[in-house]
C-alpha cells in the first residue's frame, strides 16, 4: 500500500512539471512590403529609453540615406541620427548605448581617398581591427592589432582576449580594458589559442575554450574577475551559444546532439545552479529574453516557415505561432524584440511589428 502511495505521489510530481503548452497555434501576419525603418543592421534594444538601436550601411546607395548609427523610438516612431559613419562591418553598442566598439576591415587607397577618419599608418591593408567610438564626445580610438575578441562588462570597460605571436614571447592572455582611460589591467595569462566570449553579469565572465573548427562546441568556463579564477560552469560539454536574462536570474544555453546533429536550448538556473524542465529542439535558431526577467521567445526555421515559441518561466506555459512571412530565411534575421506582447523583428535589414495578441 505504501509502494503505491508514494508512486502516486511521483506521478503527481511528474504531472506538475510538464511544461503546459497552448493547443491552438495562431498565425502572426507581418507584411513584408511595409517596413517601419529601412536598413537595419546590428539592432540592439534600449528597454529603459524604449528605442532600438542599430546600423544602417546603406546597401541601397539611395542619396538620402547616410551611414551610420541611429535609434527607433518605439514611442513616437521617429529615427534619430547618433553618429555618421562609414566603412563599418560591425557594430557593438555599449550597455548605456552611449558609445560603440565597430569592426573595420582597413583598406590604405579607400581610407586616403575619402580621408577616413580610420586612416592610421600603423594598420596593414586588409587586417580586421577595432575602433571605439563616444557618441558625445565624438572621440574616436583604434584598439590596437592584439586585440582578438571582447564583451562589454559596463558602460566603458570591455574583457577581452589579447594574442599576440609578432612577439618574443608570444602573448594571450585576458584582461579588462578601460576605453576612456586607456587602462588595461590583466587578469590572466590563458592555455586557449582561442576563447568565445558570452556573456558578462556581475563581476564574472562566461566564455569557451574556441577550437578552430565550427561549430565551437565546448564546455562553459566562469572566470571571476576580482581574482582570475577560472572554474567550470556547467558539466555539459556541448554548448555553442548562451545569453543571460536582464535580470540575471537565468542563462539560456545551446547545445547541439553530435549524435542526432540536432540543437537544443535548454534553461540554467542561476540561483539552484540546475537546468530547468525546458529543452527546446529546433533548426537555424534565434532567441532573446524579453523585457521582464521571466519570458523569452526563440524563433526557428521550419519547412522555409517561421514559428516563434514565447515562453513564461513562472506560469510554466509556452505559446506557439506561426510568423506568416513569404520566405523565410534565418539567415537574414538579425535581431527580435519582444515589449507588451508586442514583436519588433529586424529582418532583410528592416525593422517590421506585430502583435502577438
């Protein structure tokens, strides 16, 4: 009788830990002719200011159109100029959005004959650099050729790795750097030819041993940033890709099945260090965190269609819908938002609505 009790009670446990989700799957309708912002690239989201900031390289020529970075009001819908800027392959804001680190590929003759403000003689022709960019100050600064990858820790301060084999010995090692003061203090010497940065959350840094081949499956490395110690994250060596929640509470992670050849994203607990009951499969991928701590959607490709999955931590409940596009392509889709249940999609460098009500 006993026996039977207590399978009871792990049936009822089990029951409650299913993950519930929503039968009927609605149909989201984005008009692809009708765009609000043309020319979106690198579109990253101002959830204090309600804008969306992003690039717009002007692939279109259209003579009205300048390089640059601007800001979307969600509010009022206006575009407004921050910097013009030409030449630039990336674009990564700062966490106020009062500042930018963008990617330059350095070609001599074109710099000389615009007079480019990213001419130095110091960079050889063809070398991918680093320039930092102060909205108000107007100040622009080249991070030198060691700089190898980074992510932004605060408001002026970027980890980064440097590598560096023209010299004796060579050097790789990881440090913080302080863009306005120019200060670098490092942290440790490093094993990694290469690492992946993911994240930065309160002083510590979760990053990858990055093998050279792709994808770079690996397992987490957490390193403190007050004592350089380095410590394993998770157990799970097959993650490729992590964003953490605004909050902090959760760190979404993606793996990928050898095995299966099949991704997945699966939810960490930053309080009980546990995975969650979540695991997600999908094809070409994108996922974000929305606004409030416990909610995040992930779009997958399907069959050349879009199904966006907004998921609740606390309720327990995932929704489904299907993005009613003409083709889908994960390819060009550069960033998502989600405010009120309301999707801003960056998508073919424009900026489209839709409500998921």
């Amino acid at each position: 009788m006993t026996k039977r009790i207590n399978l009871f009670m792990m049936l009822i446990v089990v029951a409650l830990s299913i993950i519930k989700i929503c039968d009927a799957q609605k149909t989201i309708s984005i008009n692809l002719n009708k765009p609000v912002v043309e020319g979106m690239i690198n579109a990253r989201i101002d959830y204090k200011n309600s804008k969306i900031y992003f690039f717009n390289r002007n692939i279109h020529n259209n003579s009205r159109i300048k390089e640059g970075m601007y800001s979307y009001d969600i509010e009022s819908g206006k575009v407004e100029t921050i910097f013009l800027i030409e030449n630039v392959r990336e674009v990564s804001f700062s966490p106020d959005f009062q500042s930018a680190i963008v990617t330059v590929l350095y070609k001599y003759e074109l710099f000389k004959k615009t007079n480019s403000p990213f001419l130095n003689s110091s960079i050889q022709d063809y070398q991918e650099v680093y320039w930092y960019i102060n909205f108000s100050s107007r100040k622009m600064d080249w991070l030198g050729e060691s700089l190898d990858g980074f992510c932004w820790i605060n408001r002026q301060e970027i980890f980064a790795q440097y590598y560096d084999v023209s010299v004796e010995p060579s050097q790789n090692y990881l440090a913080i750097y302080n863009l306005e003061t120019k200060k670098l203090k490092k942290i440790c010497d490093t094993d990694f030819y290469d690492v992946f940065l993911l994240e930065a959350f309160n002083d510590h840094v979760y990053f990858q041993d990055k093998p050279t081949e792709f994808p770079h499956i690996n397992k987490v490395l957490d390193i403190n940033l007050s004592t350089g110690k380095i410590e394993r994250f998770t157990n799970q060596r097959d993650i490729f890709d992590g964003k953490i929640s605004y909050s902090g509470e959760y760190f979404l992670l993606s793996s990928y099945d050898e095995r299966k050849k099949v991704p997945y994203t699966h939810i960490f607990d930053m309080k009980t260090r546990k995975f969650l009951n979540y695991r997600s499969e999908y094809n070409e991928v994108s996922y974000t965190w929305a606004q409030d701590a416990n909610e995040f959607i992930e779009i997958m490709e399907i069959n050349s269609r879009f199904r966006l999955n907004h998921y609740n931590i606390d309720n327990n409940v995932i929704q489904k819908y299907q993005i009613n596009v003409e083709t889908a392509a994960s390819s060009q889709l550069d960033n998502f938002f989600l405010i009120s249940r309301t999707i801003y999609l960056s998508y073919f460098n424009n900026l489209f609505i839709a409500n998921l009500n």
